[in-house]
C-alpha cells in the first residue's frame, strides 16, 4: 500500500497547470464532429471527456494536496501560471458538451459556475502575483502564447453562456446574453493587450527552437474561439433586442477574429517547419502539445457557426479539412499520451 501510494504521488510530482488542455482538445472535437454530422464519434469523445475531466482533476487535487508548494510556485511562475486557465475552459467546454450532447441543462449550469469561479479567482490572483512580485523575469524570458490561453478561459465562459441562454426563460435569457457580450469584448481587449507584447517577443528578440512552445498554437486558437463567442451573439440576436441593435458591429467584430485567425494558421505552420525541419528540433511528446490541437477544433466549429451566422457557405470546405487535421493530430497525441503513461509506471515499478 505504501509503494503504492508513492508511486501515486511520483505520478502527480510535475504534474502541469496546463494539463487540462487535454480536455479542451477532446471537447471541441467532439462538438466539431457533431456539428459535421458524425454522431458516434461526438459521443464516444464526449463519454472519454468526462473520463479525462474527472481523472485530471483528481490528479489535479492530489498535486495541489501532496504538494502545495509546487502549485504556489506555479502561480508566481510568468510561463507556467497562464495554464491554470486551461480549467475554466475545460468546464465550459465540457458544460458546453453536456448541453448540446448530453441535453442536461443542470451540467452545464453546475460546469459554468465552477469555471466562472475559477475564472474570477484564477484571474485575480494570476495577474495580481504577476505584478507585484518582485523578481520578474525579462520580456523575452517570462511571455509565450500560452498566456493567451486567459483569452480562451474569458471567451469560453462568453460560448458556454450564449448556448445555455437559449435554455433559460426571460430574463434570465437577456441578462446571460449580456454577460456573454461583456466576456466577449473583454476576451478581445484582452488578446490586443497580450499579443501586442508577444509579437513584440517574437519580432525584436532572438528567437530560437526551445522558444517556440508547444502553446504558441493559441496565438490561433483564441481569436478563433472569439470568432465562435461572436456568431453564436449574432445566431441569439433574436432572443435580445440590444444584441440586434448592434448587430452590424458584432458581424464586424467576428469577421475580424476570424480573420486574424485565419492568418495565423500560415505562418504558424512555417514557424513549425523552421523548428523541426530547417533547425532540426526533435519533436518529443509533451502533454502541452494539446493546447495544439484544440485550436485546430476550435477553427472548424467557429467557422461552422460563422457560415451558419453570416450565411457564408462558400467556406463549407474549410471546417472539414481542419477537423481531420485536428482528428489526426488528436490521435498521435493520445497515443503519445498513452506511451508516455506507460513508461513512467514502468519507471515507477523498477524503482
């Protein structure tokens, strides 16, 4: 029991703040399928998301109890606070699940307040920490994509609150729209902030291999989910008389982040290529990988509810072609995952 026990805490020992992008990948892919029209594969990755949700929060639980000094640490870490955030995306995406899929309101509603809480207290306390410490690290050691991933918590709770708003009696229903709207534009303030210094990093530092983390993905991901958080205010307009009243700006807004969105995907790809081809950087799995994949399923389903929203069905190419991209990349991944985790118990027994 007790070299049990030990190898349950080794297990948990650097475990990452990041490591609920898991779930996020495994979620958005799952709507995306159901968007698509493929049911099965919807739900058999909904089935292992709640799999996914409920042992990294136990693992999560057990780091933060066996070893609370290590969390502290995190949080007053400039590149490793920003994965805290992958947990209130994890229940908005997970609670956006349970209602579309699942069709329970109560999950939905339960996952959301546990994000929004999260999201209340991780946001505070993150960027308090961040500026009032003491020892702060220089520009282009202490900033990386994965600080937008406070972008993709804030638009997360703007989605989950737009899809459960369409549940809910008035006024309930007009007040969720408004919250959503304020997330919205606070989400888009907050990515101009963060990339403005991130390309910056990327432009007057020098750059090489190591720097380019498996986040910088998200540099896509949260204009795509801002895209997402924009079309489903316009799909809801007729349920809110002031989301009509400025329907021409949110139709504006969205196609922006889209956009934006969309002229990243290049050039992160030729940032890849550089990385491993031309620098030869070897490609080794690393679970933070995943906040990879989950901007690649987060383009399909956003651009899915734009053409819906904007009725732009010339792009109906576009969400299929990312879907299989992020289903491929999703599938290495796991079995990397599964590897990795084999290995360590071996490890772990050996010693």
């Amino acid at each position: 029991m007790g070299r049990l026990l030990r190898r349950a805490q080794a297990s948990v020992e650097g475990l990452s703040p990041g490591y609920f992008s898991m779930v996020m990948a495994t979620g958005i892919l799952s709507l995306a399928a159901h968007l698509l029209q493929l049911p099965r594969l919807a739900l058999a990755l909904f089935a292992l998301n709640w799999l996914l949700f409920a042992s990294i929060g136990t693992l999560a639980l057990l780091h933060l109890w066996w070893q609370p000094r290590r969390v502290l640490a995190d949080l007053f870490d400039h590149l490793r606070a920003p994965g805290f955030f992958t947990l209130v995306a994890a229940c908005a995406i997970l609670g956006g699940q349970s209602l579309v899929l699942g069709g329970s309101l109560r999950l939905a509603l339960a996952l959301g307040g546990t994000g929004l809480l999260a999201w209340v207290v991780l946001t505070y306390t993150i960027f308090t920490v961040l500026t009032i410490k003491r020892d702060k690290p220089p520009l282009d050691r202490g900033i990386n994509g994965g600080w937008l991933l406070a972008v993709v918590a804030t638009q997360s709770m703007s989605v989950l609150a737009a899809l459960v708003s369409n549940e809910l009696p008035q006024p309930l229903r007009l007040e969720l729209n408004f919250f959503a709207l304020s997330m919205w534009l606070w989400g888009g303030m907050l990515y101009i902030w963060m990339m403005s210094l991130i390309f910056y990093r990327y432009t007057f530092f020098a750059f090489s291999p190591a720097d380019l983390s498996p986040p910088y993905w998200i540099n896509m991901g949260a204009m795509a989910i801002s895209a997402l958080a924009g079309s489903l205010l316009i799909l809801n307009t007729p349920h809110a008389p002031f989301l009509n009243s400025m329907l021409p700006f949110l139709k504006g807004f969205t196609v922006f982040y889209w956009a934006t969105g969309t002229w990243w995907i290049p050039m992160l790809v030729v940032l890849a290529v550089w990385r491993h081809v031309a620098r030869r950087f070897p490609f080794a799995y690393d679970p933070m990988y995943w906040g990879a994949v989950f901007p690649l399923g987060m383009y399909a389903v956003s651009t899915l509810r734009m053409i819906e929203a904007l009725d732009l069905p010339f792009l109906g190419k576009l969400p299929q072609a990312m879907f299989a991209l992020g289903m491929t990349a999703w599938t290495l991944l796991f079995i990397g995952q599964l590897r990795a985790l084999r290995r360590h118990w071996s490890a772990s027994a050996r010693g």
